[in-house]
C-alpha cells in the first residue's frame, strides 16, 4: 500500500490540471505553504543551494544533504512532496540508491534529469546532455527500484541543447521506460508550451521561472494547455530575499526597526507551532 501522500499525488495528477506547486527550499517554506492551503510542495534543489549553502544552482547539493531536508519537511507537513534530486547523483546503479534514499525519507516523488553532471539551472546557458540511452536506463533503473509506487518524474534539458523537436523525443522515450511525469524544461514560446502536452501521453509538469526563458501562463491558461503540474520551483526564495533586503535595509538605513515591518514574532511561532510544544509541555509535565 502507497503512503496516503504518494497516492495524494497521483491522485490529483489524475483529477486535476494546473495544479500550482511551490517550491520550498527548507521545512519552514513548507510549512508556509501548506499554511496557505496549497496542494503540494516542491524541494527545490537551485533554492536548496542557494538558501542553504549560499551559492549558485551548478550542482552543489549531495544526496545526504537533499534527504536531511527531506526528512526535515516530512517531520513538519503531510502535503505530498517532489524532491529535485538533479541528475540522481550517478548512473543508474547510483539512481537506485537515491531512490531508496529519497523515498525511505519521505519524498512523494522524484525528479531526475539528462544533463551531465555537475548539472546546471534549467534557464542557465552552457547546459550539457548525457546520451538518450544512458538516461533511458536512469528511469527504468528509478521505476524498478521504487517500493512504495513513488512518482518518478523525468526532466529533458535538451530544448536548450538540441532543440525542441529533440526534447519531445527525448521525453517520449522516458515515458516508455516508465517515467510517470515528463518535465521538458525552458521552452521558449507560447507556440512550443502549448505542444508539450498535445505531443507527449503522460502528465506534465510546467516550470514556471520568474525572470527565466519560459513564457509566463497563469495556472488557468497551463490547466487549459493540458499540463497537469505547474511548478514555482523559486517564488517563496526569491519573496523571501525581497523581504529580507526590505527589512534589512531599512534598518542599516533607520538603525532601528518596527515589528510592523515584518511578519509578528506571534506570527511567527505560530508557523512553528510553538502553542502546539506548549501544550505537549504541560500535558507530558511532571507531576
């Protein structure tokens, strides 16, 4: 039997189209965003790197490191979770063991994709390909491995690479091996978005960029194109670098600043549940 968040999955990749995903680059972007009532989340592996290590998405992350905060997102929310585990941190024997990792740590689905590593940002220039062949076997080697019917999502860089027509193709054979989602990464037209799912019978996946090479569609527009998934793998990071350079401007500026320039402290514990340690103090208290 599936994991309830597993099958929460499939379940609205069955049901629904334009599904809007935040990404969260740690727990507390995802219990945010589960706060707001969104459907599922996103373990963006560019705000991973960005957020934790401080540098640019060019393939930094180690697969113990994406599983701590896997891990550390399954112990806050129940909301199913695609976990970016870049390129899968190997061949395809590697591929077993990240999915053994990944889903063992609580991911509902992972997303793994055909550039050579060190990997680059989808909407990076000088982004290299492995052979069609060799990521064939990635997605069989991902199938077969998985226990608890995780989704196994496919990314094509080759839009970027070899061309539009060849990233169809691409994610065509990934359907046959098995993949579940195909995600063909930075089109540069409404004509080629629009394409995508007309050309390829399996869910996909939009990743909407905010300053990237793919147009912005609004989750209505995606819905009505026949994506299943629309991603905002950065939104949250990039709203929270904003608030952040405000907030700490203001106060280089003024040396001094107001709790009404930012979320409440009150707020705030009330993201973490602090009432809810609170009330456990008391009720497993001493006596």
């Amino acid at each position: 039997m599936s994991p309830r968040h597993i099958q929460t999955l499939r379940n609205l990749m069955q049901l629904e189209k334009g599904v809007l995903i935040p990404g969260a680059p740690n727990a507390l972007a995802a219990r945010i965003i589960a706060d707001i009532g969104f459907k599922a989340a996103y373990l963006t592996g560019a705000g991973l790197t960005n957020m934790h290590l401080g540098l640019p998405d060019l393939g930094f992350m180690d697969l113990s490191q994406v599983a701590e905060h896997v891990m550390a997102i399954r112990g806050v929310v129940e909301l199913p979770l695609i976990v970016d585990a870049d390129t899968g941190f190997g061949n395809a024997v590697n591929v077993t063991h990240t999915v053994r990792t990944l889903e063992q740590a609580g991911a509902s689905a992972i997303q793994i994709e055909d550039q050579h590593a060190p990997k680059r940002c989808g909407h990076f220039s000088g982004k290299e390909l492995i052979p069609l062949a060799e990521m064939v076997g990635k997605v069989r080697a991902a199938v077969d491995t998985r226990r608890q019917d995780l989704v196994v999502i496919a990314r094509t860089d080759a839009c970027a690479v070899e061309g539009f027509d060849a990233a169809i193709e691409r994610a065509s054979r990934y359907i046959e091996a098995g993949a579940d989602v195909t995600f063909v990464e930075a089109p540069e037209s409404l004509e080629d978005l629009k394409a995508v799912p007309r050309r390829l019978n399996s869910p996909q996946l939009l990743n909407m960029v905010l300053g990237g090479k793919t147009p912005i569609v609004d989750a209505k527009t995606a819905a009505e194109m026949g994506f299943s998934l629309v991603l905002y793998a950065n939104a949250a990071l990039q709203g929270a670098v904003h608030g952040m350079q405000t907030a700490l401007s203001a106060l280089k500026q003024k040396g001094v600043l107001d709790e009404r320039a930012v979320t409440s402290f009150a707020e705030r514990q009330r993201l973490v549940d602090k009432p809810g340690y609170d009330a456990m103090e008391i009720r497993y208290a001493a006596t």
